[in-house]
C-alpha cells in the first residue's frame, strides 16, 4: 500500500500520529465511512493530502495534489475559510461539478478549515453516507469543527517551536474507527490428554461439556472418548490419536460432530520429550485454532479429573530435577479414577500450554540447558519462594479450586462402582501403579508419544467458513484498505493465485491483473457508496486457465469495515428473469465493460472547459487536467492570428526554447504548423522518430515523446497543442482517439474565450469611458475614488461614483446597476448622466433620487440600480444624504472612531414610481473621512455582510491614523486585500472624502482602476 501509521521512514512534517488521529477523530464524530487530512505544501498555493482514513491510497492518487484556486470542496475551503457542507451527490453536482464527475458516487462530504488565531493550516474532510439535506448534519459539522480547531492549535503550538507544519509527503493511509466488533470469535475451547502407554485419557471440565459429557462421568478411557461423538466420525478420533501419537499428526483441525449433531473441532499434537518426538520437540501455535487475527489468545483451563477433582502434583519437580533447581509450575493431570493423586509430571506428559501463553518448551534451536535451570535473564530466587504476584497462603493450605477430600481414615469408593465393590483402601501417600501397558499393535513403529489436544467450538464464523468452502462462487473479503482479510479455496482458485499468497495481501498485489481503470473505478464506487457494484475483468491471456472462458464476474457489496467480493466465470452467472431471451448460446464477452474504462481526468476537462472564460484560464485547464491524465510534463498552445500562430501558453520547457517559433506562417514545415494545415493530430513515439520525420528541428530533449494536436471548432482552424512526455511511449490508438476528441473540445473552449476577451475588452473600454476621468476639485474637500473590476466571468459590471459641483457645493454619488456585462454598463452610463445633471442644477438629494428613479423607470432596461447621494456644503461640513437601497456609508472621525452612518433609505431605483427617499443632515468635521462603497468591497461568500462592513469599518480605523497619510494611499490601503484576491465575483467602486484640517487648492485624485 502507499503508507500506513507504521511506515518506518519519518515523513518531513508533523508528526503522524498527531494527524492520524485527527482523521480518526473526525471520522468518529461524523459517522463517516472514509475522510481524510489536506495540509499546506511548501509550494505555495497546493494542499497535499498527508492522510487518508479508510481508502487505499492508490485508487485515490490522483486527489493526494489539489491547488486551492481549483474548483473542488477542499480547495474551496481552504481558499475561503468557510466549511462546506454537501449532503449527497446531486448537491455535490450542483456546487463542484468537477469533483461530481471525478467520484460520481452517492456520499455526502463535510469540508472544515483547520484554522487557528487567523492561521491556515489545512482542510479537514469526512466523507460519510448521503443525507437529504444539509441540515441533518448540523451536529456533525459541528463536531468536526472542534477536532479541526484542536488539530489547528497543535500545528500552531508545534509551529512555535520551529517545527514544520506542512506536508510534501505521500498520505499516510489508515484503517479508520472500527464500526463494531471483529467478526469470528472463537468459542469455548477445552483441553483433554491421551497417554498410549496407559491407555488413560483426561480431560478438563471444559473439555468434557463441549462433548456433551455429564460432569463427573468420563471414565477416562479412550472408548468412551470415542463413544462421546457421532458414529460416522468415531472411528476417525482413535485412528488420529494414534498417528498423532507415532509422529504424524493431522495438519487440520479434525471436524467431529457430536452424539447430537453440533460440530466441534480437534486439533491434536505429540507432546515431545518421548517416542519418535524425542529430542525433537514441537512448538505450540500462538493462537487457537481458527482463531481470528488480532484476537486476544483463549486462555485455557488447568486440566481436571475425569470426576472434577484436581490432582496435586509437587509444583515444579521433574524426573531428575536438583534440589536447588528453581521450581516450574506443571499443570495437573486427571487420573483414570477421578481420584486426587500426587504424582511427577513429566515434559513428557506435560499437557500442551494454552494458546498464545509462553511455552518451555525448548526448539530446535535452541541451546541445550539442563534441566531445572532458570533462563540467564530471570532474577535469583531462593528455591521454594513463591512468585512475587502469587497471594500468601499459610503453609499446608490446599489450592482454593482444590476440593477438600475426606480424611485419611475413610474409605474412599469409586464414583459409580459396581455394588458391591470393596472400598479403596490404598494409603492416600501411596504410588500410583498404572496399570500393564498393553501389547503394541505395530511393533516395529518408534515408541508412542503422549499426546495432548484442544476441542474448540468453532461458532457460527467455522460454519460460515465452511459453508462458504462449500459454495460454487469465490467469496473474498477486503478491509478499507484493500487488504485480503478472508477468501475461500474457489475464489483463490478463481483469481489463479494460490490462497496463501491471497490473504494477508493487498489486492492489487496479490493479483496484479485487476490493477486496470475500469475495477479501479467500480472499487471506488463500493468503497464510498453504499450499493453494491457488479462488473466484468478479463482474465490475462498469459495465465493460468482457470476456468472456461475469458471473463470473470465480480461483485462487490460494502459494509462498514469490510467489502465483500464474490467471483465467478461470466458464463456462470445466472441470466436475469426479466431479461428477453437470447437465441445465441454463446455467452459474448462483456467488451463494453472492459473497453469503457473510466477516463475521469478527460471528464472533467470537459466540465472545466465549459466553465473557463479567458484564453488563459483555458489553457490553465488543460495544464490542470489534461497533462496530468496522460503522465504529459510539457504543454505549448499556439492560437491563429493572421495566419501566423502565436504562444498562448506554454509550461515545461526550457526558458527561451520557444522563442524563435513566435508568429510563425502556416507555410512553414512544423510539426506544429502541418497539424493545424492539415487537421490531422500526429504522435511521436520517441525523439529519434520526431526528428526522422522533420529533420533539423530544434529539439528540447533528447528523450521523450511529443503530441502535436489541431485546435480546429466547427471546420475553422484556433491553432495547435503540443503535449510533451519526459521518456518514450508508446500512444495506444484510444488515446490517439481520446486526444483527438479533447482536442476538438479545447478548440471550441478557446475560441469561445477568444470571442469573449473580444467583448469584454469593449465593454470594459466603454466602462472606462463612461466613469469620470477626474474627480471635480474643491479648495475645501479632497476626494479619491477607485474602482476593481470582477475576474470571475470577466464579465464588466455597473458599479460606478462621482463627484459633481452642486451650486456652492459639491454632491458625492455611488451607485450599482443590477448584474453584468455591456447592458448593465450602458444602464450605468445612462444613470451616471442623468443623476449628474440633476446635481449641477443643485436640485435636493431627494428629487435627485426621485427624478433619477423615474428615468430608469421609463427607459425599462429589465435592471434596477442602488444609489446613496450626499450633497456636501464645503465651508461648514453639513451634509443632506438620500439613500435608494444602498449601504449606509462609513464615517471616520478625527479622534479615529468609526461608525456607520444611520441615514433612512427607501427602495433601489426602477421600481417603484411612487417611491420616496427621505433625507438625512450629518456633518463632516474637519479630519474626518466620509467612505462610500459598493457592495463588492464588503460581500463575500459564506460571510454575512454586516460582518464585511464591520472588518472594512475597522480597517479604515486603522489606516486612517497616521501623519502625512494622503487620502488616495487610504483607498490603496481599503481596496489592497480585494485587488490580490484572484476571484472577485463582483466588481468594486469606492469613494472617500474629506475636510482637510488647513484647506489647500488639490488637483483631486485620479479615479479608475489601480493594478
């Protein structure tokens, strides 16, 4: 996979950890199946994706760079600051069409900036299944919201320190939060032990219930062991007791049923130290049988007597163990009796450790140590001391599971002795006799060893494992990561890979032959949405044959932590019932499944072309969308002007290499050129081919491939596309075929942009015309104005201010005609006339907005116009102001108090004819600056306005303090923030004004845009 929270290498960042377990968290607290972490690159304006919980990172590469000017959630959060909350997949249609088309899936997606005391870091996102509407994730955003600020605080905290807060790494890949508990527990498990020298057989309390034996009840002989389970599998259990016993155990676990039918499993083991596995002792496995990865070892009971008594054995002692030597705790044996004896337990028949407990066993390797010696690293402990966690107990105190027995002088009977039966009479100190050993059926096999096994209840995961065995389809499981975690014998045999080479593997490792777009894409879908995917993949012709045929089917149905997988060959799979009937018997191979691999990077160039305006953010699409998608590294556009092609765009070549190709004619003999002449696209698999067919063309490398493309819309020529590769390559004919159609859509993007940058360079010409050139000049009142048009659409708007001599005084207008483009322009032109020659016949500001009104009214351009006009009496600073559906304007006063002025308005121009706009006085003291502004200075996206009111109020607190400041370098200073940001919806007029402290004759600023 491409990393995990384990990779041994330290990438340059923060530390892992801290952002793995933001994305846990962010999962946890939004229900979300997958998410991930987007932090700032070093290079500026990228977001790198430094983990992601959930998915595996390959399917997802082509997310782990996103640029924030992109039109993507992520990129817009990070650009504005603003959460973003998409509540399902027409939603995320509707906003980011771009990113819809990329993972056209059902989920939702919540977007939050991980901000901290105005510093940016990076973008939390949770992907999690999709809602109705946004509303019902409130909670959620919220929540996310908090592990986002508390993530931002670490980063700022670890920034404070000099440590690197960005992320130039591969993600991080992490399983997320688990949804519930691992499926398959392991049952019950027992223990039981078989001694072919005595024929005795012991098994614990466990052991004995798992086979439906009485408690207290188990003779202890082999027949009764046998007479415990089915009758069809009796003969099985002696017959794998004595392999077992002679050194050839069962591989398996041994599948036994009951005298009632429940299934149980035996797995059997020589216990070494005699026999044929002297001297060469086995190891116990670490877990049960069966027993599921990660699950905790099944602790195993101490071994009991047939009747549920223990036997006492002298802790520690061995057949030849020195007095000094330091005591081993041995388990306990059952005695055929179910009496509690004393007796020597020897490694021999020592039952086998519980599963996953440290066995003393020793291995094969392992140094020779006599017997009773401590390991080098345990500490000296005088012998007979206890462990330091074992509870003092007074000397001669029995064991408190040891059941007291009765006194030495009571006879003591066999638990269900014949009638009749004299008492056991025999001194509780006495030997045990065994009883003869009886005649070895196969006296030329090695000496039998004791052997010890486990009955385990398999639970409902055995059965459904050997169910699914059962089955005629391959069943596979795969977690979030795309990790084999289960497979059945026919789906590794479906899939040509041996089944121990199949779990425990990432998928497209274990069979690399999946590893193409189209199951890339349906794995995608499973991994994000809850319905289920089916889909065909062709087995590779130089495999195995598996299976008749060349198709195999696949399904995949998604759960919370695992992705269930089912195969079969194609013409396996059951016909639809509904489907109309097919008279060929030949099933077809599914070539449209296979032949319409998901190309989503071309999908999206498509939806982003349709969005671009400019010639320029054309070819940024390309760069963007199209380079990536084909592994391209270099890009040129050339565009037709009078019939000679000139640079548009280029990105990847060295500096000045395509100088000398600027205005070249169509008669020159160019690769760049013959493909436009000639509307024919041409490929060049190397550089040796490209200059074999034009010899003495400069060429930028030596190696590589190149793409020469014809721009050509409707049968007229644009221009030509060069796409460069770093290496050689071979173009397959779909992706000639894919370039070619792309080319075609590039060429009806450009020339759309080239007709649109023709139109707006006249409309912003007439803007230009129609806004004042100079502002009218007064001793006692200095004035500056300036005006931003928008970039997103580079349409023109209808923003406009002016300042006019009214009578002894001076009127102050600004104004915004409703929408964009050339209308709006020439509607703002007309009103700009007519509010101008209102105010030169010093009319009052009520009857300017009144006659203002009117006009717009009865020349019904379809649009209405907001207004605030201010006539100002230069010698004393009072001031009349009418207000048409405009923002109330700022006032700075000399001690630099800000407040927005409180002035009545009435309703925006070309609506009402009866409508009346009431005046307000105030006053302009001398220092005071008075701002008026047009709602794109203050409005942003997913801000309220009041709060852009409030920031632009408290900036012109700021930068109007300061000795010697002039009033236009306080508009560069209120309009700097808008003039950098790269998407202005909207455009921006503003105007200041001022009664300066010692009146002086000014030449007034010039108005109009500033770069």
């Amino acid at each position: 996979m491409t990393g995990s929270a384990g990779d041994e290498r330290r990438p340059a960042g923060p530390p892992p950890a801290l952002l793995t377990a933001a994305a846990a968290d962010a999962l946890r607290v939004t229900g979300g199946r997958a998410g991930g972490l987007y932090l700032c690159s070093p290079t500026p304006g990228v977001l790198r994706l430094a983990v992601l919980a959930g998915l595996p990172g390959p399917l997802f590469r082509p997310w782990w760079r996103v640029h924030v000017d992109r039109p993507f959630p992520v990129a817009e959060v990070q650009r504005t600051g603003v959460p973003v909350v998409l509540a399902n997949a027409t939603e995320a249609m509707r906003r980011y069409p771009q990113f819809a088309a990329g993972l056209p899936f059902q989920f939702g997606t919540l977007g939050m900036p991980v901000v901290a005391e105005g510093r940016a870091f990076g973008v939390l996102t949770a992907l999690r299944p999709a809602v109705a509407d946004a509303t019902e994730v409130l909670a959620e955003r919220d929540a996310l919201a908090r592990v986002a600020h508390g993530l931002a605080t670490e980063l700022l905290r670890l920034e404070a320190y000099g440590q690197p807060v960005t992320w130039d790494d591969e993600p991080v890949c992490v399983r997320p939060p688990a949804a519930g508990p691992a499926p398959g527990r392991v049952g019950r498990v027992g223990r039981f032990s078989w001694d072919p020298a005595t024929g005795t057989v012991a098994a614990d309390e466990r052991a004995c219930a798992l086979l439906g034996l009485p408690p207290g009840e188990f003779p202890g002989t082999l027949d009764a062991l046998a007479r415990a389970v089915d009758p069809a599998d009796a003969p099985r259990l002696p017959a794998a007791l004595h392999e077992t016993a002679h050194g050839t155990p069962p591989p398996l676990p041994i599948k036994l049923r009951t005298t009632e039918g429940t299934l149980r499993l035996l797995d059997l083991w020589a216990t070494p130290g005699t026999g044929s596995d002297a001297g060469q002792p086995h190891t116990a496995p670490d877990t049960a049988p069966h027993a599921e990865p990660g699950t905790a070892p099944t602790e195993a009971p101490s071994t009991a007597s047939p009747a549920g008594t223990h036997t006492a054995s002298p802790p520690g002692t061995a057949p030849d163990a020195k007095p000094d030597a330091a005591p081993t705790e041995a388990p306990s044996t059952a005695s055929p009796a179910g009496t509690h004896t004393a007796s020597h337990t020897t490694p021999a028949t020592a039952p086998r450790p519980a599963p996953g407990a440290a066995s003393d066993t020793p291995t094969r390797d392992a140094p020779h140590t006599p017997p009773g010696t401590p390991p080098r690293d345990a500490p000296h402990t005088p012998p007979g001391t206890p462990p330091r966690d074992a509870p003092r107990t007074p000397p001669g105190t029995p064991p408190r599971d040891v059941p007291r027995t009765p006194p030495r002088d009571v006879p003591r009977t066999p638990p269900h002795a014949p009638p009749g039966t004299a008492p056991d009479t025999t001194p509780r100190n006495a030997p045990h006799t065994p009883p003869a050993t009886p005649p070895d059926p196969t006296p030329h096999q090695p000496p039998a060893a004791p052997v010890t096994g486990v009955v385990l209840d398999p639970g409902p995961a055995a059965l459904a494992e050997g169910a699914a065995d059962l089955l005629p389809e391959g069943v596979f499981c795969i977690d979030r990561l795309g990790m084999v975690v289960y497979a059945n014998r026919r789906a590794a045999h479906f899939l040509g890979v041996p089944h121990a080479e199949l779990v425990g593997r990432s998928l497209w490792d274990a069979v690399p032959w999946l590893n193409e777009p189209a199951c890339e894409e349906h794995l995608r879908g499973a991994l994000l949405s809850p319905e289920p995917v089916h889909f065909h993949v062709r087995r590779p012709a130089d495999g195995p044959e598996v299976f008749e045929g060349d198709w195999l089917s696949l399904a995949v149905h998604p759960g919370q932590d695992l992705l269930t997988c089912t195969a079969m060959p194609a013409n396996r799979v059951p016909a639809d019932p509904a489907a109309p009937p097919v008279a060929d018997t030949e099933v077809p191979g599914p070539e449209t499944a296979a032949s319409t691999a998901p190309l989503y990077r071309p999908i999206v160039l498509a939806i982003a072309l349709t969005e671009a305006v400019t010639a320029r953010q054309v070819s940024a699409v390309v760069m963007q969308e199209l380079l990536p998608a084909f592994g391209g590294r270099r890009l040129a556009i050339y565009l037709l002007q009078e019939r000679h092609l000139y640079l548009a765009w280029e990105n990847g070549f060295p500096e000045g290499f395509l100088a000398p190709f600027e205005g070249v004619g169509l008669d020159a003999r160019l690769p760049g050129v013959e493909t436009l002449t000639t509307g024919r696209p041409l490929f060049f698999d190397s550089m040796r081919q490209l200059a074999a067919a034009y010899p003495g063309v400069p060429l930028d490398a030596e190696e590589g491939a190149r793409a020469f493309l014809p721009l050509i819309a409707s049968g007229r020529p644009v221009g030509s596309c060069i796409l460069g590769f770093d290496g050689p390559r071979s173009f397959t004919q779909e992706e000639r075929t894919v370039l070619t159609a792309l080319a075609g859509l590039i060429a009806h993007a450009m020339e759309k942009a080239q007709r649109y940058d023709t139109e707006a360079a006249l409309a912003r010409g007439l803007q230009q015309a129609l806004l004042p050139r100079r502002l009218s000049q007064h001793a006692r009142v200095e004035t500056a104005g300036r005006y931003l048009p928008g970039t997103e659409g580079m349409d023109v708007g209808g923003d406009w201010y002016d300042v006019v001599e009214a009578g002894d005084g001076l009127a102050l207008v600004i104004g915004d005609v409703q929408g964009h483009g050339v209308q709006a322009a020439a509607t703002m032109g007309q009103l700009r006339s007519a509010v101008r020659a209102f105010a030169l016949g010093d009319r009052p500001p009520e009857e300017v907005m009144s006659g203002t009104n009117h006009l717009l009214i009865d020349l019904d351009p379809g649009q209405f116009a907001s207004c605030c006009y201010i006539r100002l009496d230069p010698a004393t600073g009072r001031a009349r102001a009418a207000r048409a559906g405009h923002l109330p304007p700022l006032l700075r006063r000399p001690d630099g108090g800000t407040t927005v002025v409180d002035l009545r308005g009435g309703v925006v121009l070309g609506v009402d004819p009866g409508a009346r706009y009431p005046v307000t006085e105030l006053r302009l003291e001398p220092g005071a600056i008075l701002a008026l502004y047009t709602d794109g200075l203050v409005e942003h996206p997913g801000h309220d306005i009041d709060d852009g009111i409030s920031a632009l109020r408290a900036a012109l607190a700021d930068v109007g303090s300061g000795p010697g400041r002039s009033l236009g370098g306080i508009a560069d200073r209120l309009t700097a923030t808008a003039r950098q940001t790269r998407d202005r919806a909207d455009d921006i007029a503003l105007l200041l004004a001022t009664r300066p402290s010692s009146p002086k004759i000014t030449q007034g600023d010039r108005p109009g845009p500033r770069p």
